[in-house]
C-alpha cells in the first residue's frame, strides 16, 4: 500500500502548553570555539582570567567570515575540553566559571528609539556582525551576510512554522515574548527599506495567531505585518515550501528567494536581532526544548547559551525508571543527529535535545511501494537514489538530481520496510559532491 504522507506525529503536547523555565544560573558554562560552520578559532583569554557578560573572549573562523565569541556569563575562565555540539561532533569549548555576579560587559548599553530609528542598512549589518549573530533555528549561518543583500526586497517573512515533532521552543518564545520577536522583524524590515512583512505560522497554533495579532494592533499599528496561517504538514517549515505557501512563489533549486524579492527569518534570530540593536547584546541565553519519553518532565528552558544538557536533565526529574538504552537527538527528529551520549551543550543554535527509549528496528527489504517517492517534497526518487548508492553508480545518483535533496527525513519515516532512506540519499550527496 502505498503511504503518501506529509503528516508526521509531532508530540508538541508534551512540552507547549507549559510556561518555559529559566535556567540562566549553571554553575558554569562551555562555550563553544568550533562549530558546524567555523573549523579553527583565536582565543584571546587565559585560565584565572576574570570575563564580563558579553565580552568577546575569541574569533571563530569560517570560510568566508568572521565570528567574535562572546562570553555569556560573568566568571573565571576555566580550560578548554572537548564537549560535543549539536552536529554530533566533539569539538573545543572554554569553561567559564560563573561568578553569580551578571556583571555586563561596559559595551552591553541599550540604544534609545530615535537612535534607531536614524539607522542605515549598513549599521544594522555592522550591529548583528558585531555580535555574532547567526540562524537559531540550527543553520548557523551568519545573519549579517542576509541583512546585507542588495537585492530589493518586498517582504520579510518570520519563519515561526516550527514543523519538526516534539519542538516548541519558537512557539514558547512568541507566546512569552512577542514584542521581542515583533520588534525584530520591525529592524529588519528597516534595514532592507522593506515595507511588507509576515508571520508564518502553523495552522494549528491559534494562540499564537492571536496573541501577534493583538500585540501588533495595539503595539504596532503602523507596521504592515500579516500573519499568515499555513498547513500543518511536514516540511511546512521548510524555507522554500514556507514561500510556496505564504506568497505563491515557487522558488527553484539553487536560487536565492532573495532573486524573488524574498527573504526569511527564524523566530529566535528575529528576537536576536531585538536584542543586538536594542541592548547591543549578543546570544547569551535561548530559549530550549529538552523532551523525549525518556525524560520524567519534558519542558522548555530559557537557557543560558554554554549550559550542560545533563544539568536540565536533573532539572526536568531525570530520566524514567528501567530504560536500558537511550538515543540522545540533538535537533528535530526529522533532521537532528542522534548520538548516544548526553553529555551535551546547548550551544546559541540547539534549539532542542529530544531523549528517547532506543528501539532497534529490524531492515526489511524494499517492497517498492513507492511510498517514499510519493512524500519526498522535492520531488526525486530516493529509493532509486538508494540502490544507485548500492551500486556505486554516480552517475545515476546525479541524473536523480540526489544534490536537491533537503534531507528531510521524510523518505525514512513513511519507509514501509523501515529502510533508513534518507542515510543512502545523504551518501549520495556527498559521493557526487
Ligand atoms: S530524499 Fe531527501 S528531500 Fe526527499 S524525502 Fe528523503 S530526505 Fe526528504
Ligand atoms: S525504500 Fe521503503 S518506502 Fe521506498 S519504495 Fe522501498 S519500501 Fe517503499
């Protein structure tokens, strides 16, 4: 039979009616010098040394940027130790010890509205450049590269769509802060000299459609803004499949939405944005989902960037009675990495750590029902993608076009023979590079 489904269970009740926790005090925090984006770095503090809230400690270097770390706590500097980051690596992160002090960096200075609203395009890039902000949804790519295109843009669009199961993380923010979240689609839409802007939200999550609705009438009634109700399939959150349903507008591999007059946003980054102009403040804390069945009480933490997952685990009751084996998802279960360690660090782009009992499921062979054909959103083959992987065959995996693959997940979960499609689809892409 086949099952052509773009619907996934999503488990958000486990964690989204509650009202999130602040963890903003761990006795330390591991910051991370490496990341997904960023291989080598410079550090500029020592063990012993005293650091502010919001100092820069170090440069991240990436291919083609720059990235200032900043310290997100008040402390000592501690060593360097390998802890994993959110792509399932281990790589270098600094301890700082906290002082339980909060004592700010002197640059950490709100900026009065009428200096803002005097700001070029330029200034708002130099502003987010400085502070390293990135995409928090779990791109990681650098926020000021996009502020700063030249490309004329119609609408600025916040992705708060949130399609992966089990997050809510987005969703807590908007209902606990939307002023954050509104104002920062406000800044953005003034450095781009863009008078339209939109909310994207699941179709669902009514209570966020009213609470932004209201906060922008009566908070900002001059500001253009819709939000816009879409589908509650998977990827809905997808950028591309966001714009399709939002505006209409098919944008083709490859091509920026920028090209379209275009351009998209999480909802952490815009509330990063709120905080990098107004208080020139940089990630150092963000809101978390740490869920699964594995966890006693599943919620949602304001966390404090730098903070041990194993910490939040206690804080959530621990783990459930007579679990023998445990596998740790950093991310969405559709698209995060699995591991099997939780020793983990929320760093400023881990949106959510799932942890689930590990049930091993036994490989069928394909029974070529065309289910995961049928749901694959970008419209290629991945079971025939899969047996060209088994066959070594280059050739073939690039006339299925396996490059346009988002890696989504989706081919796996409807697998009738519970195939692990997607892995083969993702050795592909990188066999033909
Ligand atoms: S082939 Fe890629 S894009 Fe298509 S369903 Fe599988 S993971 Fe998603
Ligand atoms: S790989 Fe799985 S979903 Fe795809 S055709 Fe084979 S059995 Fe069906």
């Amino acid at each position: 039979m086949i099952k052509k489904s773009r619907k996934v269970r999503d488990y958000k009740a486990l964690t989204k009616a509650l009202p999130s926790q602040r963890y903003v005090d761990p006795e330390s925090v591991y910051i991370h010098l490496q990341n997904g984006r960023c291989k080598t770095y410079e550090l500029n503090v020592t063990p012993g040394q005293h650091v502010k809230l919001g100092e820069v400690i170090g440069t991240r270097f990436g291919g083609f940027f720059e990235q200032p770390i900043h310290a997100t706590i008040s402390g000592v500097v501690g060593e360097v130790s390998k802890k994993f980051h959110r792509t399932g690596r281990k790589v270098d992160c600094v301890e700082i010890r906290n002082d339980f002090k909060d004592t700010y960096h002197e640059s950490i200075v709100d900026r009065p509205d009428h200096i803002i609203e005097e700001f070029t395009q330029d200034d708002f890039v130099e502003i987010v450049k400085s502070k390293s902000l990135v995409g928090l949804g779990g791109s990681g790519f650098p926020t000021y590269i996009k502020l700063a295109t030249k490309d004329k843009i119609d609408t600025v669009v916040i992705n708060a769509v949130e399609c992966e199961p089990y997050l809510s993380s987005d969703y807590r923010l908007i209902l606990e802060h939307p002023g954050r979240v509104i104002t920062g689609l406000k800044y953005i839409m003034q450095a781009l000299g863009t008078k339209k802007g939109m909310i994207a939200i699941k179709s669902e999550k009514d209570p966020l459609y009213q609470v932004l609705t209201q906060v922008l009438n009566v908070r900002f009634p001059e500001l253009d803004v819709e939000v816009v109700k879409l589908g509650n399939h998977y990827p809905q959150g997808w950028e591309i499949e966001m714009f399709r349903w939002a505006l209409n507008i098919d944008i083709p591999h490859g091509v920026l939405p920028m090209k379209y007059g275009v351009i998209g946003f999480n909802v952490s980054t815009a509330a990063g944005v709120f905080d990098a102009v107004k208080h020139n403040l940089p990630v150092v804390k963000r809101y978390f989902t740490l869920t699964g069945d594995a966890i006693k009480f599943p919620q949602n933490y304001r966390v404090r960037v730098g903070a041990s997952v194993r910490e939040l685990i206690k804080l959530s009751d621990g783990y459930k009675d007579g679990l023998d084996e445990l596998l740790v998802v950093m991310g969405g279960p559709m698209m995060g990495t699995s591991m099997t360690s939780d020793d983990v660090i929320v760093s400023k782009t881990t949106t959510s750590v799932i942890i689930l009992k590990n049930v091993e499921y036994k490989e069928e062979p394909c029974v070529r029902c065309g289910s995961c054909v049928y749901s694959c959103p970008v419209r290629i083959e991945p079971v025939q993608i899969m047996n060209a992987v088994k066959r070594n065959d280059k050739e073939v995996m690039k006339g299925l076009e396996a490059f346009k693959c988002i890696e989504c997940g989706l081919c796996t979960y409807v697998c009738t023979s519970k195939i692990h499609v997607t892995d083969y689809v993702r050795k592909a892409k990188k066999l033909i590079g």
